[in-house]
C-alpha cells in the first residue's frame, strides 16, 4: 500500500467523516476501480447517516460506548458511575498505581477497530502543543547547529569535535523522544468522556451534507473525483468508473 493511496483514503475519511480498512480493498494484487471505491464510501457513509438519522438516543449510545471502550482497556468495573464530566485524569488515579503506566501506554497503543482509532486520535490530540513544539524545535538543534559548528571547526582545522557532537546532539533527541513517550503513557489530558463522546459524534456527522440529509451516490461520487484530483494530479477525464486504481491512475 503506497504513500499516494494512504493519502488519498485519509483525506476521504477526513471529508466525510468514515473509517474506512484494507478489508475493503483487495489492493494491487487485484482489479480495484474507482467505482468500487465509490461504493466504499456510499456504503460507509450511508451507514453512518444512517446511525444519526434513526437513532432518536445516538448520543447517550455513543457516549455508552466511549464508556465501555476505557471500561475494558483501562479494566475498570465502575463505569456505570461514570458521567459526562468524568475525566480521563480521574479515570487514571482510579487504575492501581503498579498498573497505571502499563495500561495507558496499553489504550495509546490499541486501534483495532474504529472506535478506538477515533479515540485514539482524539486523546493524542489533546496532549499540549509545547511538546510537539519542543520536539521540533531540538530537530532544527541538531542538525543546524551542527552544520554551523562544524562549518567553523574545519574552518579552524579541527575534525575531532565533529566526531562527538553530532552522534551525542542524536543521543540527547534519543532521549527527548524517550522522554516525550514517557510524559504521553503517564499523563492523560484533560479532557473528559463527554467532550470525547462529542468529538465522535461530530466526526459522524460529516456523513451528512450542511441541512442534515444524506449525500446521494452522484454527490459523492463527485467529491471523490475531485479528491483524486487534487492528491494525485490527475486529469478528471482520466478518471473513469471502471479505471483501475493502481494500474491506470498510477496510485503509489
């Protein structure tokens, strides 16, 4: 699975709010046409209008299920008591202090369905910004400064410097990174399950167009050309129903 076809996938989940899996695909080894991946979206995105359109208790059931998904990842019982204000730093002091590190690296780490991939996009998202920040800023350190430095020791004749700042500016971003981890498996956000709950659902309903109706197959059909289009450079006469994903439009 190239580079191009990840891309072109996230971008159509992003716009209509779906998650969409190589089950879907059968990937290069086979034919898969742009028609087919029409279908993928009409399916996935009528699913989930669907979800907002009947359910008249969408809310509480997602809610309900953002409950039961930390439940079982971070094995706790009480989870009937939990409300919409609950936090997930309160949810960690609940966890056994022997356990806590090892079973939030553990709901970090887990995506196996969509819901948990949804959750755990949502919960690393919320960790500040700084950190991001911070990490990015000591990439420029190491790899500017050492050009400038060693720019003016060969300038001066001297080598040897060379040969232990750059491999230990490498050790100190090892550490950072380390560090970084570190600071992500013991300290949740602040956020709590209603405003993941709400999240959720506001991804679910970009399945709908702006008046809360569902999207018809030419409309998205439509939508998933321009993307093409726009990832991929393609020319839109290029782009037929029954051209081939990997063969005729190039997807890497």
């Amino acid at each position: 699975m190239g580079l191009d076809f990840v891309e072109v996938i996230m971008t159509i989940e992003e716009r209509f709010g779906i998650t969409i899996t190589s089950d879907n695909f059968d990937l290069p080894e086979k034919r898969t046409l742009v028609k087919d991946l029409y279908d993928i979206v009409e399916r996935n995105t009528c699913k989930q209008a669907t979800s907002v359109l009947e359910s008249q208790n969408f809310q509480d059931t997602v809610f309900d299920d953002v409950k039961q998904e930390f439940a079982n990842e971070l094995e706790l019982s009480e989870s009937d008591h939990w409300t919409k204000e609950t936090s997930l730093r309160e949810l960690y002091e609940r966890i056994p202090e022997i356990a806590r590190r090892k079973k939030w690296k553990r709901l970090r780490k887990q995506a196996g369905t969509p819901s948990q991939m949804r959750i755990k996009y949502i919960v690393d998202s919320k960790y500040p910004r700084h950190l991001f920040m911070a990490w990015c800023g000591y990439i420029v350190f190491v790899f500017v400064v050492p050009a400038c430095l060693g720019q003016y020791f060969l300038s001066i004749g001297l080598v040897a410097p060379l040969f232990f700042f750059i491999p230990g500016s490498i050790l100190w971003l090892y550490l950072w990174d380390l560090w970084n981890q570190r600071y992500r498996n013991t300290s949740p956000p602040n956020i709590t399950l209603g405003e993941i709950a709400e999240q959720i659902i506001s991804q679910y309903r970009k399945s709908l167009k702006d008046d809360g109706s569902p999207y018809t197959r030419a409309e998205i059909e439509e939508i998933v050309k321009k993307i093409l289009c726009d990832e991929l450079a393609i020319n839109p006469k290029d782009i037929t129903p029954e051209a081939d994903l990997f063969r005729d439009l190039g997807i890497g």
